[in-house]
C-alpha cells in the first residue's frame, strides 16, 4: 500500500473534506485533512 504523503507519525496528509477527496488514496480521510497510516515510515511506504 501506498501512503504518498506520509508524515512518518503514522499519518499521511491529504487535501480533503467531509471525508471526500480528489486522492484516492484519501477516500477514508478523516475532516481533519489526515488518514491514518499505521506502519507507514518516512518515505512514504508502508514498511
């Protein structure tokens, strides 16, 4: 899995709202603009 903007905390920023976004990667986005990406580390790859 892919996690292209992950922050190394285990989440990964996403431009979206209300849950919706033009990233799929996104399509579980929370309203807060973030997702969570648990074993995701500083490259933007799951581990």
């Amino acid at each position: 899995m892919d996690c292209p903007f992950c922050n190394g905390s285990g989440e990964t920023t996403c431009l979206c709202r209300g849950g919706k976004s033009d990233m799929g990667a996104c399509e579980d986005c929370k309203g807060d603009g973030y997702i969570v990406c648990p074993r995701c580390n500083g490259t933007g790859l799951l581990e």
